[in-house]
C-alpha cells in the first residue's frame, strides 16, 4: 500500500515536472524570437526555425539552445504521463518527440550564407546532415501526432486513465497540427511553421498541466 508520504512526494515530483515544462516551452520560444530579432533579413514570416540554428547562422548556439529547452519540455511531460496516467505509448511517444527534437538540434541543416533565406530561397541539394535533420522533423510530427491520438482514443473508448476532456481536445489539436503542417510547402512558411509548433507545444503544455492537476493512478492513499 502506498503511504502518504510517498504520495505527497510522487505529487511534488509531478508538479516540479510541470514547471520544468512550461519553462521549457518558454525558452524555446525566447530562443527563437531573440535569435530571430539579432538577424539582418531573416523573417519570421518566410523563413524557417530550425535555419536559427543551422550550420553557418551566427545565432546558432541561441537557436540550438531554444531546440534542446524544447525537448527538455518533451521530456518532463511524458515523465508526467508515465507517472501520472501510467500510458507508456503516450509517454513513449512524448519522449521520442523530444529526442526527435534534439535530432534536429544536433543535425543542423547547411546555411553557408546565413539563416535568411535558407531552405527557402536557397534550395540546393543538402548533405546527409540536411537529410537526417529534415526525417527527424518528420520524426518529430509523427511522435506527436502518436501521442494526441493515443489520447484522443482513449478517450473515445471512454477509459478512465485520463480527463475525457483532454482526449477530446487532443483530438481537436491533432487535426489543426495536420492542417499546419500540411501548409509548409507554400508561401510564409515560417508563418505556419510557427503556428504549427505553437500548436504542438500548446498542446505539450495542456497534457503537462492536466497531469499536474490529477491523481496519480493507484497511488492515492487510503484515508483512515
């Protein structure tokens, strides 16, 4: 039987989990935007994220920085999931979004003349890194979109694991992350690639606070 003692220390775990999250998630985009913002002609608007921290960006360590506090948000929710929800695929798939991350962190794509325009203006054939960094993006997606509907799923089956209202709303960020995605072949692609992370690190933080705010399973203990 659990003690009410180690229930209180698996709740203050959980809790310090959700803070490491939402600060993950915060300084990934404070990365991203001072990185942005210290360039002559990269536009948020046209150019990619990840060119942040591409080989030959000045700003690459700030922009490797914001990756790697990404995947640090990654890894604390699905430390959340496991111990809360205890939902290896969810969490499983959480991880490896995040390891997906830090893929793309370490596999920087080839920016000789810098992040503005690179990958976009510049389309030249790239180097294995180039194609290693670009399968761990869609990597990246995939784990995610693994982890919204492994929620989303249950919920329909109506299992108790998790809020029914969290499943729901998976649902409903898995459709929108689709449709963004979908939308990096056009125009102001750094547009919709921002919203597309938004999207996916919005929901990130929704299962992180969600977690934080319900029981462990089984571990709640007995009272009297």
């Amino acid at each position: 039987m659990r003690t009410r003692s180690s229930y209180s220390v698996v709740m203050v775990r959980s809790r310090g989990a959700g803070v490491v999250a939402l600060l993950g998630v915060l300084l990934f985009w404070a990365g991203v935007f001072t990185a942005g913002a210290l360039l002559d002609g990269y536009s948020a608007v046209e150019d990619y994220i990840s060119s942040l921290a591409g080989r030959g960006s000045p700003v690459a360590v700030l922009g490797v920085a914001a990756f790697l506090a990404s995947t640090t948000a990654h890894l604390a929710t699905s430390f959340l999931v496991l111990t809360v929800w205890r939902s290896r695929l969810a969490a499983g798939s959480v991880l490896l979004a995040g390891v997906a991350v830090a893929a793309v962190a370490v596999f920087r794509t080839s920016c000789p003349r810098g992040p503005a325009g690179c990958g976009v203006t510049d389309t030249s054939a790239g180097d294995w890194v180039d194609t290693v960094h670009g399968l761990s993006v869609g990597a990246y997606q995939l784990f995610t979109m693994a982890a919204m509907l492994t929620l989303a799923v249950g919920s329909l089956r109506g299992l108790e694991t998790w809020p029914r209202w969290l499943g729901l709303t998976s649902l409903a960020f898995a459709v929108a992350s689709m449709i963004l995605v979908s939308q990096l072949a056009g125009e102001m692609v750094g547009l919709w690639q921002r919203l597309w992370v938004a999207t996916n690190l919005t929901w990130l933080l929704v299962a992180a606070w969600a977690a934080t705010r319900h029981d462990p399973a089984g571990l709640r203990p007995a009272h009297g």
